[in-house]
C-alpha cells in the first residue's frame, strides 16, 4: 500500500450517528483503563516498603528503568518511525545479560520488580525479546511469592499483543478477575496467500472472536484509527455526529480500528457492533500488517481509494471542528 503526495492534510446503510452512540462508547469501562496505565509508572506498594527499608537509595536496576522511561518518552524517539528496532538496541545497551537466570537470582525483589517493568516498557514498543524478559522477571517474582496484580495484568496484556493465545490464557486461569480474563482464541479466515492487512472481529451476539482480511484495494474507505477509551475518539465521533454530511459519508464508508497494541475490547465491541452495525468496530491484528496506517495517535482519519491513503486527518484537539473532518475528505476527493 502505498501513500500518495496528498497524505499530508462496513458498510450497510448509512445511519445518522445519535446520541445513543456516544452514550454507548461513555458506557464504556474508562475508569480502570486509567487505573492501569497509571499503574505502569508508579511502583507497587510492596515494592515502595522495600525502597524505604533499604534506606532510600536508589538502585542500579532502578536508574537503569529510569533512563529506558525517560529514553521511550523524548521527542526524538516518539517521532520515529523505526520505534521496535531503536527501543531493542536501548534495552540491550541498558539490560546486558540482566535477565539470565543467574542474574535474576541476585536481584532483590524491588529489583527484580524493575527489570520487570523495563521488559514491559520494551514490549510495548516492540523491542525483540521484551516479552520474553518479562517472563523470565515475572517468574523470578513468582518464585519468590511476590508477583502482584499489576504483574499478572500486563504480562497478559503483552501475551495478548503478541497474540499468544495459549499463554494469556494461561495468566487467566492462575486468578481470573474483571482485568484478566480468558479470551477465546479466534478462527482464522484469513484465505492462503492473502497478504493485506487483518483484523480480530467480535461476534455481536455471541462474542466469538475470528481473525478475518481487510481488503483495502477495491474503492473508498475510511479507516479510523481509534480506540474506546480515548477520550479524543469519543470527542471526534460525538462532534462528527452533529453534522449529517459527516455522519453519513462516515456511516457509508468507515471502519473503527483499534490499535492492536490495545487488549480486544470483547464486550465493548460486541455491544457497539450490535447497535452499529453499519460503522463495525474491529480490532487490528498486528502493526506490520497495517503499515503504513499509524496507530499511535488516535483518532486518525485515514481516506483510503483503491488501496491507496490519499488523505488523512489525525488527532482531535479541543478546537478541532466537525466541518474539518469534512474538508478533509474533499481535498481527498471523497465529497464534491
């Protein structure tokens, strides 16, 4: 798929967008999407009483994690379009050796809690051998009667983007809660040889889950990069719902795609596919797949003409208007 010079600025019967839509996505469980992020930079508890019986000092491991942190959220790495292969080499320089089992066996438990986090700091970006790390941290963590929710919750949640099925499953079955829960592991529709981009679709009624092709080659589409738990998406609908040219262009022609380095949505996007039917939300299978559509910005209005992104319209900052969603598609050709 290629990306023309014009880059720069499912489809039943269209429906206007209601205020039924945006109640559905506020339905939404918000709250503990929050609770989970913030976890990610904060230590455990058990692991705060540790840094504070130790006398306070910070350790190698921890300014180690710290520099990774720091590294991920510059300016310089967030725009870069290699993130996976720039964020592998930073960890190796970082974590030499650190997760061998020897290693881990010398670490102390707030120690190891950070190697473990750095790992799930690299898997989030794609670095070779992150989840593997986290692994080899969380079952250092086990061994010793200290892995917490907070581990179990992301260590599934890297099996689940890097969908293996077997092993999220797994973390599942050790305590099943709201947070970690067995998922079914889907069917594979996708024809021998089809080399385009996939996605995971949610059964509306029965929440079966089956990975299926996304043919972008033959007319328009829009693809909405978009997740249901940003605010911004749910901002960028709700305002599109309020102009009826919008609505029903993007009724007619649009597709919701979460990132596929969020956990499938199962019932969020059962319920909205059984009230949408006509704007099907889906979840998609794996970023190479999907280059060149960027995910790490949502929403992002991707127009799509016979396989090609002629325009595009990303991000939904407080005083973006509705009518730009629609000067995008005309300077896209997609409206008179």
């Amino acid at each position: 798929m290629s990306v023309s010079s014009k880059s720069k600025t499912r489809l039943t019967r269209s429906k206007l967008l209601s205020t039924r839509q945006t109640d559905l996505i506020d339905s939404m469980n918000i709250t503990r999407f929050r609770k989970q992020l913030g976890l990610l930079r904060q230590p455990s508890l058990h692991v705060l009483l540790l840094f504070l019986l130790s006398g306070c000092a910070t350790s190698n491991i921890a300014s180690r994690y710290e520099a990774l942190d720091k590294f991920v959220h510059a300016e310089e790495f967030r725009a870069s379009s290699s993130q996976a292969e720039i964020v592998t080499r930073k960890f190796g320089k970082l974590f030499p050796d650190a997760y061998d089992a020897s290693s881990l066996e010398r670490q102390s438990a707030a120690d190891l809690d950070w190697l473990f986090r750095a790992a799930n700091v690299a898997a989030e970006y794609g670095a070779e051998g992150g989840t593997d790390s986290m692994v080899a941290a969380y079952e250092a963590l086990q061994g010793r009667n200290e892995v917490s929710d907070f581990h179990r919750y992301y260590l599934y949640r890297a099996h689940m983007i890097d969908r293996s099925w077997d092993q999220a499953n797994a973390l599942a079955d050790e305590r099943p809660d709201d947070d970690v829960e067995r998922i079914p592991v889907p069917s594979d529709l996708v024809p021998t040889g089809y080399s385009g981009p996939t996605v995971l679709e949610v059964h509306p009624n029965d929440m079966s889950l089956r990975r299926v092709p996304m043919s972008l080659g033959g007319g328009r589409r829009i693809v909405v990069a978009f997740h249901p738990n940003c605010h911004f998406s749910r901002n960028a609908l709700e305002a599109i719902a309020g102009q009826v040219e919008s609505t029903l262009l993007l009724g007619r022609l649009g597709v919701l795609v979460s990132p596929p380095e969020s956990l499938i949505p199962l019932r969020d996007q059962a319920k909205w596919n059984r009230e949408r039917p006509d704007l099907p939300m889906v979840t998609a299978y794996t970023t190479e797949e999907w280059e060149p559509f960027s995910f790490l910005q949502t929403p992002g209005f991707y127009f799509v003409d016979e396989g090609r992104i002629v325009g595009e319209l990303v991000g939904w900052p407080a005083d973006r208007k509705a009518s730009e969603f629609l000067d995008a598609a005309r300077e896209a050709g997609f409206v008179p």
